[in-house]
C-alpha cells in the first residue's frame, strides 16, 4: 500500500478501532499471565532496515527467558530480514501480506486467529508509527501486552489496553529502545523500563556465506556486466523507498557518481525494480560502460548481501541498504536528514554517518506518523555536497580491502 492510502486508514479507522478495544479491554476479564512467560510475541511489521537492530532485544529475551517460546509477526516482504538473522526458527515466524488494503484485511482475520490458538502470555509491540500493530496486541488474547505509549506526550494515541506502556525516548538509540520493551515485561519502575540494559549494543554479527556462492555471484556479475572486472565497485542506493524525503538529491548522485568513475572505480546503481528509471537516468548521465544499473538486478536480500562482498564501498540513503551493511564487511556511507542516526545509525563500525542538524532535522517523528512539515524541501539533505561525500567515499576507499 501507499504510505498516503497506510495514514489515512491508520488515522480514520485506527483512532476509533484503539478506543473502542479499549473499552472492552476495561470491562472484560483481566487474565493473569504465566510467570515467566511460556510464549511471547514480538511484533515489527513495517521497518525491513530496522529488523537489524532488534537483534540485541531477541538476545536479551533468550537469555532472560530461556525457556519460553518466541515468535514475530512481520510484513511477509520483510522476512527474508528475520530469516537471515536466524533469530528465530522459521516455524515461529508469523507474516501478514500488505500489498493492497484487502489482502491485509483479509490476513489479518486469519492471523488473529492463530494468535489466539497460540495464547501468548506476553506481546511485545515494537511499532512506532501506525496503530494497527497496536490492535493485533489487544486482541491477540495475551495478558500482558508491551508497547511505546505517549504518557503526557503528544504522540499518537494508541488506546489505553497496552498494560506495560514504555515512554518512546526520541534521544535514545533504537535498538536501546528495543531493550527497553523486553525489560518492561517484569519492570516495576514508572514508566517502566528505568532498570532495562544501557551497555552498548554489539554490531550484529556477520552472515557466513560459502566460499563457492560468493564465486558464482561474481561470475554471473562479471558475465552481465565485462566492464567490471578490475575495477573496485562503489555501489550507490539512490532511492527513498516509501518516504521520498530521505533521498539526497539526483543531481548530487549525478555529480558523485561521475567523479569516483573519473577517478576509475567502476559505480553500480541499487535499488528496487520500481527505482529503475533513477538508476538509468544516472547512468545516462555518466555515460560510461563502468556505471551499470542494478536496480532490480539481485534476486532477494541474500544475492544483495552476497553483492556487497563483492564491492568497496556503498553509499546510500538512509533505509534499509545501510542496515544490511552492518552484517557484512562492506563499508558504508550513509546519507540521514529527515532522520537522525542518533536514532537509527548501524551499529557496525564500518559505517560513516552524515547528518546536517539544521534546526528543524530530524522533523520524521513517531510523533507526527513521519509526515515532514517541509513539503519535499528537504534541505539537510540537499546542503551535505558531493565534494563532501566524495572526500569521504576517497577516504574509506583508501583503507577498504579488495
């Protein structure tokens, strides 16, 4: 779905669909969960680049609750995430499809069925921006239900049946925040969460790939396009995915990418198959059989991930591209504005981070359901120069391996 079509059914539909659960959940029964929990649900929907930073959470719920059976429930086009981190067993991922408005209502009716079969004890909600993950918690049948809950903030309401509200802390990492959900599950502290883990998050481990596929993935790379062979590969993610406004400007790219091809690095355009016409329209420009469009080119999250150990370097919008990343040893430079990487920078140290604090960055908000007030002006992102990400990008090259 369209995020436009996503807010407004979310606001009109969601608004009153949370209050009136509320009211139930205040005049029903009020079931005591099993202590410690023997089943919990974690559920992360919409944020495919985000899953790499709940790696820290799902640790910490193994390793407190041993015992107990975890699960997510996640868009169906973000499992490969899941899948590849091996967090779970693949049996207990749960996926609802949302590729129109009656897909996802016709799944959801037969999700909530299975989660009452399942009979969680406790749902952890990790979403921070839409209220329908919110009503799978309140009806999934689960005595204690975990979530971000505005408090005395203007943030989104999201009816009062969350029983473990945690205070969404726009100043701390998101992975911490993630902890801070599994810590409320037994805290006592108001808001809850005070006594959750404040050590570092470690990067999240590297994905071992076989020796045999990285060569066949180089072969067929090198097969499609002969004019990369000898040449280091800088990869480029131009495209905003759903939010637009996270995108640094084309004409920036045009400049960049124009530049490392001078300097003779060959450049491969990423992306979606819906972000082809970007990808040609820079190759267009550079005009140079050592910039190839690779948009829509790998197969699934593997084949990309098995790409970037191919590459030098990448350099992408903030979004899921950068994320991914971190579990390999592609170094990366990321370019956030709407968003800060206070809040959402990789956790892996091969990652450079810009992030232009004008006075109004970061305006995407779990506050204001990520709407920017400055109508596609974005210009935290236009004011960061290609001479200042190309300095950057030579910088890392210099002590990238290959």
């Amino acid at each position: 779905m369209k995020i436009g079509l996503q807010r407004a059914v979310d606001r009109y539909a969601g608004v009153p669909a949370c209050a009136a659960l509320s009211l139930l959940h205040r005049l029903g029964p009020k079931p005591v969960a099993a202590r410690p929990p023997r089943r919990i649900l974690v559920i992360l929907l919409s944020e495919m680049g985000s899953l790499v930073l709940t790696q820290p959470m799902f640790a910490h719920l193994k390793a407190r609750y041993p015992d107990a059976s975890i699960h997510a429930l996640l868009f169906a086009r973000n499992r490969a995430v899941l899948d590849l981190l091996a967090v779970l067993p693949g049996e207990r991922i749960l996926t609802l499809d949302d590729r129109s408005l009656w897909r996802l209502a016709a799944g959801s009716l037969k999700i909530l069925r299975t989660l009452r079969a399942l009979q969680f004890d406790v749902v952890i909600d990790c979403e921070l921006f839409a209220r329908v993950s919110s009503l799978f918690s309140g009806l999934s049948g689960a005595p204690l239900r975990v979530g971000f809950h505005r408090h005395t903030q203007e943030g989104l309401y999201r009816g009062s049946f969350i029983n473990r509200p945690v205070l969404y802390n726009p100043y701390r990492h998101l992975s911490r925040q993630f902890l801070t959900l599994a810590a409320a599950i037994e805290s006592e502290t108001m808001p809850l969460g005070k006594d959750a883990p404040d050590a570092p998050c470690e990067p999240p481990p590297r994905l071992a790939f076989p020796p045999e596929e990285l060569r066949q993935v180089a072969a067929q790379l090198h097969a499609d396009f002969p004019a990369l062979p000898g040449r280091r590969l800088v990869l480029v993610y131009p495209g905003g995915g759903l939010l637009p406004i996270r995108a640094w400007p084309r004409e920036h790219y045009f400049q960049l990418c124009a530049a490392l091809l001078r300097e003779g690095h060959a450049v491969g355009i990423i992306g979606l198959p819906d972000d082809k016409s970007l990808g040609q329209a820079i190759v267009a420009h550079c005009r140079s059989p050592n910039c190839v469009d690779l948009t829509g080119y790998t197969r699934s999250l593997r084949h990309l991930l098995a790409l970037f150990h191919h590459a030098a370097l990448l350099i992408t919008n903030d979004g899921g591209p950068g994320q991914f990343a971190a579990l390999t040893p592609l170094p990366a430079i990321i370019l956030f504005g709407p968003e800060t990487p206070r809040l959402y920078g990789p956790l892996a140290p091969n990652a450079f981070c810009f992030h232009l604090p004008l006075p109004c960055s970061p305006c995407l908000t779990a506050y204001n359901h990520r709407a920017s007030p400055c109508d596609g002006d974005n210009q935290c992102l236009k004011r960061i120069t290609p001479e200042q990400v190309l300095a950057q990008a030579r910088a890392m090259l210099r002590t990238a391996p290959g």
